[in-house]
C-alpha cells in the first residue's frame, strides 16, 4: 500500500493520489496519553508526521506543497490514507502543515533535507 492525499475533507479512497516521493512515517501518534481513576487510557491529539529525509530539488518540495494544497497556505485540509495506530490503512481527515523552515526542514550539501509535514487534528473515516 502507499500513502494517499487529497485536499479537502471526506474524499473517496479511488479519488486520493499517491504521494510522491512517498513519506517516511511511524504512522499515527498522539501529543498525549492519560490515564483515568479506572485504568481508562485518553489518547489525545491524534497526528501523522510525514518525513521526507532528502529531496532531490526545490521544484520537488514544490510539488509536495502543490499535492498538499500549500502552496499558498500554511494549513489546509487534507483526506490522508495512512495506517493507524494497529497498521490498519485508512483514510483520515486532518489538516495538513507547511513545514517551518529552518525547524522542520533545511537545505545541506545541495539537497533539501529534514522536511516533515504534520497532519494534525485527525479524524479516522473507515
């Protein structure tokens, strides 16, 4: 399976496009975890990270913020189809952050590395 992005909310799985390059991912996680009197588990904040070790070109980062609908936009909603936190694959709306530069992303040696896209305030579909 790969991992899948359209901009707005709620969209089709046939209607999601391959994202390319494909991210590395540890796949969904939680900014945090609590536990109630009766043993109850709260996870909260649910987000993806979607890293991109090395770009080959500024016109690669570029195509990534077009797929993602940033390009003009610091945020904006995305469909994402990625596993969750049982490596099932599903669709999430959430929306989608442009990396902040130099912190979540640098140019090294000719290569743009580093770079991760949030996916934030997730909301599982299937």
């Amino acid at each position: 399976m790969t991992y899948k992005i359209a901009t707005g909310w709620n969209v089709a799985l046939e209607d999601l496009d391959d994202i390319v390059p494909q991210p590395s991912t540890p796949g969904l996680q939680y900014t945090r975890r609590t536990f109630g009197a009766d043993d109850t588990v709260y996870d909260e904040g649910p987000f993806i990270p979607l890293n991109f070790a090395a770009l080959e070109s500024a016109e690669e980062y570029q195509s990534l913020l077009a797929q993602f609908g940033l390009t003009s936009a610091r945020i904006a909603l995305v469909t994402l189809y990625a596993q969750n936190e049982n490596y099932v694959w599903k669709r999430f709306n959430g929306k989608i952050v442009k990396p902040s530069i130099p912190g979540d992303g640098s140019r090294s040696n000719f290569f743009l590395r580093g770079f991760v896209f949030l996916v934030k305030s997730l909301e599982a579909l299937d």
